[in-house]
C-alpha cells in the first residue's frame, strides 16, 4: 500500500470514528433507482439549472442593474451615442466586449427555455402515470411550485436588459398588476417605485432574479430530491416489480456514472446552441422607450400562453365606487393562472378523493389504464396550445395572410370548443386501447399465418402471450377477470391461479414469481 492510500484510508477512519459516516455511505451508495428513459426528465431540468446558476455567475460579474442614463459608446457603431439605461449598455458590452460574454448570455437564457421545458415533460410524465399520488403528493406540490416559480423567474431574467422588447413586456406586466381591484395601484408603486416604468425596477428585479428566487429554487430542489430519496422512486410495470420493491441500478457505480454522463451531454447540447442558435438579440431591439413598442413583439413559449390568454379576451370594463375594474386583464391574468395552478396543485387530493383511493401507490399507471386522468391532461394540453397559438397572432397574421380579428375569433371559439373535444376523444382512445389490450391478451398476438380448416374456414393463428407481456398488460382495474390459454408463447403451462385469475391482486402477489431476475444480471432489488 502507497503512503498516498494510508494517509486516505487513515483520513477515512478518523472521520468514521467521529460521524459514523461509514456504516451511512455504504447503505445509500447502495441505493437502487429504477433504469427508464423517461425518468430522465427531471434529471434534464436540475442539470439545466445547475447550468444556469454557472452561466448566470458569470455574467453578475458584468451586469450593470441601473436605469441611470447613459449614452452608449461600444463596439455596437448603430447605437453609438445613443441614450439608454446602464442596464441595456452593460448588456451591449457584455455580448460585444466580454469575451465569451456573447456565448453565455445564450447558453444561459438557452439553459433556461430547456429547464421549463423539461419541468413540463416532467410534471407531464408524472401526471400521466400517476407518479403524484400517495405519498408523493407533497413532491407533486413542490414541482408546481417550481414551475411557477420558473416562469416568474423567466420573465424577470429576459427583462433585465431593458431593451424594448423586454420593456414591453413588463408594460403588460405593469398593466396585469394595475388590474387587481383596489391594491394594483399600490403593487404597481410598490415595484416600479413610483409612476411606470420608475428607476427602482431593474435594481429590484436583479436582486430578486439573482438572489432571492434562485435560493428558494435551491431549497425546494433539495426538499424534492429528499423526498424521492426518502420514499424511493416509481417504478414501471413489469415482471418482478410490485408496489414492495423497488428494481433498478445502484447508486454507486452504475448510476452515478450514467448520471455524470448525462450531464455533459446536457451540458453540450446547451453549448452547441449557444454557439450556433442566436436568440434574444437585443442589439437589433434598442433601449426602451416607454413611447415605443417593438414591432411582433412574443414572449418566450412559457409566457405565451398568459400573453396569448391576453390578446383574446374582450374589452370589458364596469366601474364600481369610483373603482375601473379591467375584466379583460384581471380574468385572463390573474383568475385563469390563479385558478389553473391552484387546481393543478390540488389534483391528487381531488383525485383521491372522487376515485376513494387512499391506499400506496408505487407502480405507475399506463396512461390508457386512467382514462379519466389521460383526457384531464388532454384538456390542459389543448387549452395551453390554443392560448400559445393566439400568442403570436400578429406573426401569424402577417405569415398567412389573415385578420387579427378573424384570428382572435377563431382563438375565442377553439378556447371553448377544443379542450372538450380533446377530453371526449382522449377519453374513446383510451377505452378502446383497453379493449385492445383485453382482446390481445384474451387472444394473443396476430401472427399473419393463415389455416385452412376441414370445412373449408380460413383462420389466423394467433400466438399467445408470455406471462411478462400479459402480466404488463392487466396491471390495472378496468379489465374483468382474464382466463389466459393454458400455455405461453413458450409452450409452458400456465399455473390455474394465475390463468383464471390474471387481475391487479394476483398478479402483483404472483410477480416475483413469475419472472424473477436472473442472478447475472446488474440490475438489483430494494424493498419498502
């Protein structure tokens, strides 16, 4: 042994004999988590923000969050001389004088636009399969706060350069504030300072972008990431894995080098879009003017659809006790999001309670086995596109030819008719998908090889399914009792229990039994 592994391993036993550190490492190094690609979504979202806590370093140390006035005199000669605040000229010489300033300021806001998408593909995935029920519905809780949080954090970063693209979107901002019944007035003061746009907002943002939210961000991720830890991971369906156990890869070493791996390609695909994919460029914007408004003016996505939301309510106004109350901005950007988040982080507790279902949950659902669930998500989904698509109507407007108002109209209609639409229609898929999946294991699988009977009769051989595929496929309470073909795929008889008796219960007590895994394999078992 080298004088270098006798000093570590002495280090590691005067740190053992004072923490005990040893007796916990060796037990959640250990620990198992599932191997499924979609689990990588939320894996996507923190690497992201790891990356944007990096990048976003980096460009603190050149960022000026002033609105004092200045005139310009960079490297950028079309706004040369002109009057802008300190904050849209420190972010001129940023992406112009810094170098490598340019590179981060759209890796980081590239970073960004990647950490909500895959917060939604996340929270999409988790909802669809039923990942939130209990015990999780306190994680359920915490990703919504993280997503409103994002959004909100969105918005304050793309305005920070106060360049007029962003300005306007603070002026709605201002006016959504303005909006709330008898303290908007003072909200708007309260942030701008003073009358719109003030000489407090940028400051005050910069501290609350910077500081504020990315240390709530740092606390929720971690109670988030304990919980998973503490109540193990979800799992799919399939032979072996009951609601008792948990089969997957270790911690230490196969997951965390899978997971170091990821992270660099996370890493790289950020970088190379960055590099190559222009976004947010403010030098062609100019400084805001509070008189000016640019021309197609659009969000980033996670804040189209509340803009979009915006653009096709109605102007209705009423005035009450000397009060003005804005219907047309108080509903679409206050109620709806109130109302729509606030449902979104009652869910479990609603689905709970209409389906009596208070038992564990720790095997995930097959979206087609949850019809009601799969067209309540279709529903949102539709809602969000046609809110998102009435976003850009000006752009679409110009692209195709159109009237804003025949767009606004459409917008209004589609708003009313095609969630519904897309509930019923989600909801006929899924039960007829159930009825595929009845008659497949009742049946087996289409093999295309035709029979001539005595008779005269042509009939299609079918193969029947192995215990793991059927097992896979009655993982829920839908179906009625299944009586399987005496044999498998394999010619291997079938025990009688598990042929007549091929539902949720049984099958779940019977799993092990069914296809336990092979002793070479890598994979292992932890039990609740």
């Amino acid at each position: 042994m080298s004088s270098g592994e006798k000093v570590a391993g002495s280090v590691a036993n005067y740190v053992d004999e004072r923490t005990g550190a040893a007796k916990w490492l060796k037990k959640n190094l250990t620990k198992v988590f599932p191997d499924h690609w979609s689990f990588m979504l939320g894996e996507i979202a923190l690497y992201s923000f790891i990356i944007l806590l990096l990048t976003g370093t980096f460009l603190t140390f050149w960022f000026d969050p002033s609105q004092r006035e200045v005139i310009y005199h960079g490297s950028y000669l079309p706004l040369n001389g002109i009057h802008m605040s300190a904050a849209y000229d420190s972010t001129l010489h940023i992406s112009f004088d810094v170098r490598g300033g340019l590179l981060m300021r759209q890796i980081h806001h590239w970073a960004a636009l990647l950490f909500m998408s895959s917060i939604v593909a996340h929270m999409l995935r988790v909802f669809f399969t039923g990942a939130f029920r209990k015990p999780r519905e306190f994680n359920w809780i915490i990703g919504i706060g993280l997503l409103t949080l994002g959004i909100v954090e969105g918005f304050l970063g793309y305005s920070l350069p106060d360049d007029l693209l962003s300005g306007t979107g603070i002026r709605i901002a201002e006016a959504i504030i303005q909006a709330i019944p008898i303290v908007g007035s003072y909200l708007s003061f309260f942030a701008f300072g003073g009358p719109f746009p003030g000489t407090s907002f940028i400051p005050r943002i910069f501290t609350v972008h910077v500081l504020l939210l990315p240390g709530i961000f740092l606390a929720l991720i971690t109670v988030h990431l304990m919980l998973v830890w503490y109540q193990k991971h979800t799992q799919y369906p399939g032979p072996g894995r009951t609601e008792k156990n948990v089969i997957g890869y270790p911690l230490m070493p196969v997951y965390m080098a899978k997971a170091g791996g990821f992270f660099f390609v996370v890493f790289g695909i950020t970088a190379f879009l960055g590099a190559v994919a222009s976004i947010n460029p403010i030098w062609l914007y100019g400084p805001y003017t509070p008189g000016q408004i640019s021309a197609g003016s659009q969000p980033d996505w996670y804040m189209g659809w509340l803009d979009g939301l915006v653009r096709m309510a109605p102007p209705i106004e009423t005035h009450a006790f000397h009060h003005t109350i804005s219907w047309n901005i108080l509903i679409p950007g206050v109620i709806v999001p109130g109302i729509f988040f606030t449902f979104l982080a009652l869910y479990p507790f609603i689905e709970s309670w209409m389906s009596n279902d208070k038992r564990e949950h720790h095997l995930l659902d097959r979206p087609r086995n949850a019809p009601n669930r799969t067209a309540l998500g279709a529903f949102g989904i539709t809602f969000m596109l046609v809110t998102l698509a009435n976003g850009g109507n000006d752009l679409i407007a110009t692209h195709f030819s159109l009237s804003i108002n025949q767009i606004t109209w459409m917008s209004r209609i589609g708003i009313l008719v095609l969630p519904p639409l897309a509930f019923f229609v989600t909801k006929r898929l899924c039960l007829s998908l159930q009825r595929a999946d009845r008659e497949l294991v009742l049946h087996g699988k289409e093999t295309g090889r035709l029979v001539l009977l005595p008779h005269g009769e042509f009939v299609e051989v079918h193969e029947p399914l192995t215990d793991a595929e059927a097992w896979t496929l009655t993982q829920h309470e839908q179906l009625p009792a299944l009586e399987l073909p005496e044999v498998d795929a394999h010619g291997v008889r079938r025990p009688g229990g598990l042929r007549n008796r091929f539902r949720t219960k049984v099958s779940r007590s019977n799993a092990e039994a069914i296809a336990k895994p092979k002793p070479d394999d890598l994979k292992e078992i932890e039990h609740h």
